[in-house]
C-alpha cells in the first residue's frame, strides 16, 4: 500500500532548490526503481474488502432518504457506477506500486469532470471542473482514472475494441507530451496557459460534431442568470421569490425544519464573504439572499448536502450560488489529511491551484453544527462533454485533449520535470496504463454488477431516476 506523506513529501516541487535538468535525471532515477511495466494490468488482492461494503461506508455522514438515488443513479451502468466509487478506486490505487511523486491531483478524474466554462474575462475555457476530492497524491492516479473512464465510456457506446484501447492510450500519451513539453517551460508561463473551447471547436475533425459543439456554446451563452435560469428554477411568491419544488431532486424542507435550515445558511453565507477577496466580498454583499433548497446534484455527491441559495440585487437582479457539503477526500485514508481544517477550502484551494481560471464567488464557509462547504456560482455558461455523440475516432480525438489538460494541471503545482524525466520518450508507460485501464475496467464491469444482485436481492435501496441536466 503507498504510503502516506509525511510533511515534508507533502511539498510539491522543488523548483527553487535543484535545476530542471537535475530534476529530470531524478524522474530517470525513480523509472529504474518502478518501471513502467509495475503499472500493467489490475488483479484484485485476495483481501479486497468487498467492494459493496466500501460503497456503504462512504455513505456515512450523507442524508439517508438520498442514498437510494444515489445507488439508483450508479446502476444505470458501469461507469455511472465509476462516476460515484472514487473512493473504490481509491483504494485500489494504494494497494500498488506507484512513483509517490505528488501533484495537487484532481482525485475523481473521469471525462465527465472537464467541460467549458466562463472565466472571469467571459473567455470559454476547456478544463477540469470537480474537486471534491482535490488533495496532493500521485499523479498517476488521476492519468489511470481518466484513462479508464475512456474504457468505459467507449464500451458504453459499443465502440470496437481498437477505439476502446486507443482512446486510452491517446489519454497517457497525450499527457506524457505535455507534461515534456511544460517542463522545458517557465512557471509564469505553465501558470498562464490554458485551453480555449472555441479552439478545440475548430479543431474538431468531424464536421456534424463541430456543427453541434458550435450550436450547444452558442445556446449556453444565451442562457444567462437573468433570462433563462432564474425563471426556470424560481417563481414570485409571497411578495418575493422562491425556488420551484422538484422532488425529488430539487425541494425545500418543511415546517421548522425548513425555517432554521434557511437561517442555518444565510449565517453561513455571511461567513462565506470573509473567505473572498475584498471585491468579490463588496460584490456579493450587493445580493440580499432571499430562499434556498436542496438540489441534489451528480452521482458521487448524492447524499451530501448540497443546497441552491437565491440572492437579487436591487431590481430583482439575480445571483443563484451553489452550496456543497465537502466531506474529507476519499483519497486521505491512503495519503493523508488536508492541510486545511475545512474541507471547503480544501476544495477550492486545490480548484484555484489546478484549474486555469476559477468562479469570482468561488469560496468556503460552514455551518453551526460543523458541516464544511464550498460555494461556486451555479451554472454560469457550462458546457458538458458530449460522450454519447462520440463515435470511434472523435473518442480517440477529445481523449487527446483532456490528456494534455490533465497534464497542465499537474504541471501548475507539480513538478513537470520529475514527471516528464519518469516517463521518458517512448510509449512503454503508454502501453502499460492502457492495460491497466482495460483490465481496471473489467472489475468495474464486475463490481457494478455486485451492485445490482445487491439491489435485486434487497441488500440495499434503489430509486431508479434518470440524471438531471
């Protein structure tokens, strides 16, 4: 099992210290003693807890009547079912050999966790967008999880086999040409790069593709707060608004319940503003908050508590904040605790080292009873992968960029150099995670089905619901 770093591992780089040429003769150094080929194929240890029984156990803590949606939502298939086992995973990563070279890893790194979003420029950047289980491990975990999330997206689209193993591949070589690639470069300039959407947009090979990615940003861009979200989401009531109830994924608790959970977040809120810079803090005390719900969100966060707060401005002008309970990462049992005591600036912390431009509102705060969170904007111009439009060579095609994003990630607070040095020039690491991936794949394949015969057998409750947008 990898062990957990101490202190002084903890730090990332040593950029300062130890010249870049030294830095890659140190990643030579570490190949030698974990080749590539430690990486290949998956065999489950004869002691692997019962993977059912991992899934329970990360229940703890989460709203019980959510739990059976968030089972229902992990049957659909297998890799919904991966969406939400970042802590099987997790646990199965540990369990090998690795090169413990630490980067601020994004710790659930599956396609469905990059998109385009807005920077605070209005600029449409591509990048990774989840962090709720940000903490420095070792970067191959993240390039491994990717990879099989390809696997098992591809075998979802019932691709042949060669776009299957292809797509995996091009996430690990996509990545280890990057990370050479930023590791000959400066900090500044690793730290201003990014990755525009309308670019990947044009660089898409596949005409009818390249149309619909156009049309959908076109049509996110148009979907502002004011225009289209806020009557969507929110109705006059009382002389003032409320969110509009849609049980059993958006709804307000009831009675006094309901009174104090509201005065419950708006003293959170106001902790919140000490967490922004003095702007943003200006900024966001313009809003008054007015009303706020659970909206239950994604597959792994299911059963967290994770609310919508309605702010207006004078003239009714609209702010929605999203706030989501941050829980300690599934990765810490394996590589330590967060440096920080709130799990909510956990994640925005590492948000705001890994991704190349953050939400103005991005913040953290808790509430009286202890529960940590983080607050972002919700929805301002997201656009999501399309993995069911993807046919054989558009998977391989968009499994090059986020390759070459993850590795701009980890290049901004590790060290691409070390990195770059253990993977060399040829494709053997290539070859060997992608081996990983279609084997790891096969077990979720395997433990996806266990979760079904527990459902079906009455071992555990599921609510079979489709996702929301």
């Amino acid at each position: 099992m990898a062990g957990k770093y101490t202190d002084e591992e903890a730090l990332l780089h040593d950029n300062t210290i130890s010249p870049r040429d030294d830095r890659r003769v140190r990643g030579e150094a570490i190949r030698n003693a974990i080749p590539h080929e430690v990486h290949a194929g998956w065999k489950a240890p004869a002691n692997r807890p019962d993977p059912i029984t991992v899934l329970e156990e990360s229940n703890e803590g989460r709203l019980s009547d959510l739990i059976p949606l968030r089972y229902g939502r992990m049957m659909q298939s297998p890799f919904t079912f991966f969406r939400g086992a970042a802590s099987l995973m997790a646990m199965d990563l540990s369990s090998g050999k690795g090169t413990k070279i630490p980067v601020q890893a994004c710790g659930d790194c599956h396609l469905l966790n990059f998109g385009a979003f807005a920077t605070p420029e209005r600029n449409i950047v591509f990048d990774i967008n989840d962090f709720d289980e940000t903490l420095p491990a070792p970067w191959e975990w993240d390039v491994k999880r990717l990879a099989v999330s390809f696997v098992l997206a591809a075998r979802e689209n019932n691709l042949k086999a060669k776009y299957v193993s292809a797509a995996a591949e091009m996430v690990v070589k996509a990545y280890r040409e990057k990370i050479t690639e930023l590791s000959k470069k400066s900090i500044l300039d690793i730290w201003y790069e990014r990755v525009d959407w309308q670019s990947v947009i044009e660089r898409t090979t596949d005409e009818v593709l390249q149309k619909k990615r156009a049309a959908k940003l076109r049509k996110e861009l148009k979907r502002t707060i004011q225009d289209y979200y806020f009557p969507k989401f929110a109705e006059a009531a009382g002389g003032g608004y409320r969110f509009k109830d849609s049980p059993p994924t958006m709804y307000h608790l009831s009675g006094n319940e309901g009174k104090h959970f509201k005065h419950k977040i708006e003293k959170a809120l106001d902790l919140y503003k000490e967490s922004l810079q003095e702007d943003k803090r200006r900024l966001v005390s313009r809003y008054r908050f007015e009303d706020v719900a659970i909206k239950v969100v994604g597959i792994g966060s299911v059963g967290t508590l994770c609310a919508v707060a309605l702010m207006l401005a004078p003239d009714n002008e609209p702010l929605i904040l999203q706030i989501k309970e941050a829980k300690d990462s599934s990765l810490q049992k394996y590589v330590g605790k967060s440096t920080f005591e709130n799990n909510g600036q956990r994640v925005v912390e590492g948000q705001r080292i890994i991704q190349s431009a953050s939400d103005i509102f991005l913040g953290w705060t808790r509430t009286e009873d202890g529960k940590h969170f983080y607050v972002r904007q919700l929805r301002d111009t997201k656009v999501k992968p399309d993995p069911e439009l993807w046919d054989g060579p558009q998977t391989v095609e968009i499994a090059e960029v986020m390759g070459r994003v993850l590795a701009r990630a980890h290049a901004r607070s590790g060290d691409a150099a070390i990195i770059s040095g253990y993977l060399g020039n040829t494709n053997t690491f290539d070859l060997a995670v992608t081996d990983f991936a279609l084997n790891y794949a096969d077990q979720t394949e395997r433990d996806h089905a266990l979760l079904v015969a527990a459902v079906n057998s009455g071992r555990l409750k599921a609510l079979a619901e489709l996702e929301e947008d």
